[in-house]
C-alpha cells in the first residue's frame, strides 16, 4: 500500500492582534449576511420556477423489483435524485460522484421529515450497482435506468450522435465533456392524482449542494487548495482507496 502523498503546508499568514483579527472577522460577518440574503432570494426564485409534467412512465430496476418514478417517492411528495456517473460495464463507480454519496446515509432520515425521498440513479445494471455499493456499505437507495431514457431525459448520458466537435450538451450548453455519463441533481414533485413534475436540476458546480465536505473545507486556512491540482476534485478519492496511489483523472479508467 503506497503512502499518502506529502501534504502542502499551510499558507503563510498575516499575525494580527485579536483586536485587529476581531475587526476584519466583522467586516467579513457582513458580507457573509450579504451572501445568505442573496442565496435566500436565489432559493426563492428557484421555488417560482414553473413545473414540467412528466408524460413519460419511467421504469427503474430496484431491490424491490421494477418501480415506476413514481414510486421512487416511497409516499413522500417530494424526489431528489442523485445523478450518479456510473455507466454500464464500470468496474466504480466516478469517485467525485461517490464523494457526494458518502453523505447520503446521514441525510436520509431528516431529508424525510421534511417531505423529500433521496435516491441515486445510475445506468448501469442493478447488478453492478449493488456490486459497488456494497463495497462501500452505502445504504441509501439506488436504482438503475438501464432500461430506460431516463438519463438522457435530463441530459446526463450522451450518445455518440450527441457529440459534436467533441462537445454534448450538458448544463444548458454543448460544452467539451470527456464521458459519456454527467453528474447532476434533479428534483420531482407530485399532485394528490399521482402526475409527477420535473420542478428544478443542477449540473457542473451545482451538485456541490451535496457535498457538505467542501464547506467545511473552505472554512479551514488551506481552503479547497486545489490550484496546483490539474482540475477541481483531482484529490479525491473513493473512501476506501486514500492510502492507494493518486489516480490520472477522477473517471480515467472507465471505458
């Protein structure tokens, strides 16, 4: 097992008095209330956004058997769904999407006392999810849309047709994208006939909504510290492989 790489140190810092340290911390206090007034305001848009009706019937292979999206729901009225990269005949699944994973089991139980079921969704067989998800002793549920257009529906899965000038369109855009499988976060609702409503997705640097870590790492003296890195995440690793070697690139190995 190869040792972890050598760690870089912390910045040099400015030495202030606490008098000091005390008047620049609050004149940062309001510029962080400027911020979460303007993500309030954000998250309100995003609320007024209008709903799409879904006319599509959906299929998932699950633990339980074949279940429509609307059943995903477990009898809640709201679905947040994880779009996880892990395509068919892939030996992991994409460790940054296993990076937002690692707090899904945490979240579950107060994400449903407030209306929302989570589940991760993948294109590949349920076989191979349950094969990855077990090594690393994720319980949050996960299901595949390998029978279906789910994937490509909201625009996380590409075709060769899809790629043009090596470009697919994802997050509203044709932008260079290297695989044929996206990251993203959506979210459903439902009415009391049972109609499902696409209300909101998020893709590139939106589904940071669920990775907790960072925030707490931009809280730290060292921040994200990942200029020097060749992209964002390189650094991250499935949870089980940290003391391995550093991999090329966050999905490199996958066909």
């Amino acid at each position: 097992m190869n040792a972890r790489p050598a760690e870089r140190p912390v910045p040099t810092p400015r030495i202030a008095s606490r008098e000091e340290w005390t008047r620049e911390r609050l004149a940062l206090l309001e510029r962080e209330k400027a911020l979460n007034r303007q993500q309030d305001e954000v998250a309100r848009a995003r609320r007024a956004l209008p709903w799409v009706r879904l006319d599509t019937d959906y299929v998932f292979d699950t633990l339980q058997g074949p279940r429509t999206l609307a059943a995903l729901f477990g009898g809640r009225g709201q679905l947040l769904v994880q779009h996880f990269m892990l395509g068919p005949g892939w030996d992991a699944g994409c460790p940054s999407c296993s990076f937002m994973a690692d707090h899904h089991d945490g979240l579950v139980p107060h994400l449903s006392q407030r209306d929302i079921t989570l589940v991760a969704v993948s294109r590949a067989p349920l076989e191979e999810i349950e094969r990855f998800r077990q090594r690393m002793g994720w319980r949050f549920p996960w299901v595949s849309s390998h029978g279906n257009s789910f994937n490509r529906d909201f625009g996380v899965s590409f075709t060769p047709e899809q790629r043009i000038d090596g470009k697919v369109p994802y997050n509203y855009k044709h932008l260079a994208f290297p695989h044929d499988e996206a990251p993203g976060i959506s979210l459903f609702t439902r009415d009391a006939e049972g109609s499902v409503y696409h209300t909101y997705s998020t893709y590139g640097r939106g589904v940071e909504a669920m990775m907790g870590a960072y925030r707490l790492i931009d809280l730290a003296p060292k921040g994200r510290d990942e200029g020097h890195l060749p992209y964002p995440m390189a650094w991250v690793r499935h949870h089980d492989r940290y003391e391995q070697a550093p991999r090329a690139s966050c999905c490199s190995s996958h066909p």
